[in-house]
C-alpha cells in the first residue's frame, strides 16, 4: 500500500491529471504525469480496467505498479501527479517487464515536463 500522502483518491484529482497532462504512451501502458508544485509529494493513481482481465489479474497489476511506483517516489523529485493506465496485456508480462516499462514512461514524462 503506498502511503495516503502518495496516493490519488479522488474522481476529480483523476479526471484533471488526464485531461491537463503529458500523455506518455507504451505497449501496455498509458502514464499520464502533471508537474504539480502545489504538491509536497509525488502522487500516484492507477486505472485498470476490465479489459485486463478478470479481477485476479487486475489485482495483480495494481499490485505490481504499486510497488513500482513506491521505487519512483524515492528517486523522482516531489510535486508530481501521475495516473498509469493498464492496457490489456499488462497482466500478460512478466514483473521486469512491466517494470521497464513503468519507470521509462516516468522519466520520460519527467523530461517532457522540465522541458
């Protein structure tokens, strides 16, 4: 479980990160990432849907970014909101794999933001 503080909640805080932010695109994932400076911590939100599959499998992704993103919060500067988005095959490839992934769509919506 990642800390409240590193977490997004909210329909609005979802809806707005989606709407307003760098839109980075993967073979299994879609990350969404908003500089926000009003933000004292870097916040994650993740959607998965039915498409993934069965809920066990939705589980397991949540799960897996999850800890992914709990890695992120200790390298990447606070005052970031981001949403990731499972696409289906997500649940199909293994832990690195997803892994790779998840970290490379950061740091290069990191890059797209500073820039």
């Amino acid at each position: 479980m990642l800390a409240r503080e590193n977490r997004l909640i909210k329909a609005d805080d979802f809806r707005s990160t989606m709407k307003s932010a760098k839109k980075i695109g993967s073979d299994h994932l879609v990350t969404y990432l908003k500089r926000d400076e009003t933000q004292s911590h870097t916040r994650f939100g993740f959607v998965v849907a039915k498409t993934v599959g069965g809920a066990v499998k939705r589980n397991l992704v949540k799960r897996r970014m999850r800890e992914i993103a709990r890695e992120l919060i200790k390298e990447n500067p606070s005052g970031f909101t981001v949403v990731v988005r499972a696409l289906p095959g997500a649940a199909e490839i293994d832990w690195t794999n997803l892994r790779n992934e998840l970290r490379s769509s950061v740091a290069a919506g990191v890059k797209k933001t500073a820039g």
